[in-house]
C-alpha cells in the first residue's frame, strides 16, 4: 500500500510488552530459574501454523540443539510452549531437555503460565520462527534473542488445506 499519514506502518506486531509489565514479571517470577547457572535462556516456542510445522522430529532436534547450547554455555534452559506446539511435538521437546532444562507446557486459562516471567528474567531468549508475535515480545525485552527456524511446509499441502 502507499504511504498514507494516517496509517502506521510496522516491521513487527504490535505488543503489550513495556517496561512496566517487565517489571512486574520481574518481581513476580524472579525465582523462574531458581538457584540455577547462568545464563538464563528462555526457550519460547511456537508450533505449526500456515507457513511452519513443528512436528515431534523437529521439536526433539531444537530440544536437543539448545540444551547442548546452554550446556556447553554452563547456563540453565527453561522452555516454555504455546498453544500451536501440540501435544506430541510438546512431549518430544520435553523428552530431549534431559536434566538439562525445565519445561513449562502450556495449558489454557492457566494463571501459571511463566511466559512473561521468562521473557522478563532470562539473560537471552531462543524463540521458534513461526510467530511474529512471539519474536516481537522478545525483541521488546531488550533480551539477546535467537531465532529457531522452523521448517516450511510444504506450498501444496498448504494449498490443498486451504491455507494458500
């Protein structure tokens, strides 16, 4: 669309993430990692949308790359899902952690979810590339963030399922 001054035009989704709700996630889940090494890496991920999948085989292959990540960083993993991870996607990417991180499974309406803790207490974020939301809450931290790039699916099968 061209240039209008009455339209805003961004390069990320708009997002709730300021410094107050930082804070306050700050005070809330500052014991997120507990005791554990630094660095804190918050590991968000997303799943399987119109343009990405995130199946069990791909889930365990991130699991496994970011704990390795943080292990050989000396750092503590926490991982916390979202309602697109799917429940087999979810326990592959619990079973690959090993010892080597905690892991949160998202549940609707649950007023436990540490998503925000996490983006609020972390030293750096690792955030699967399905979501743009979900990268511009993490870029909105301030937080060292990497993006895990999940693969494509396929144009035909998006085309035949209606999403292309």
């Amino acid at each position: 669309m061209p240039p209008h001054p009455r339209r805003i035009e961004t390069r990320v989704p708009l997002t709730a993430i300021d410094d107050r709700s930082l804070q306050v996630a700050r005070e809330r889940w500052r014991d997120l990692f507990g005791s554990a090494p630094r660095p804190h890496v918050g590991l968000i991920a997303g799943g399987t949308s119109a343009l990405h999948r995130l199946d069990a085989s791909t889930a365990a292959r991130m699991g496994r790359a970011a704990a390795d990540w943080v292990r050989a960083a000396g750092g503590s993993l926490f991982v916390v899902t979202s309602p697109r991870t799917g429940a087999s996607a979810s326990a592959a990417l619990c079973d690959s952690l090993g010892a080597a991180g905690r892991f949160y499974k998202w549940r609707p309406g649950d007023s436990e979810n540490p998503y925000l803790g996490c983006l609020a207490v972390a030293d750096a974020l690792i955030v699967t590339s399905d979501s743009e939301s979900m990268l511009a809450d993490a870029l909105a931290t301030g937080t060292a963030v990497h993006i895990y790039p999940l693969p494509e699916r396929r144009k035909d099968h998006a085309t035949t399922c209606g999403l292309g």
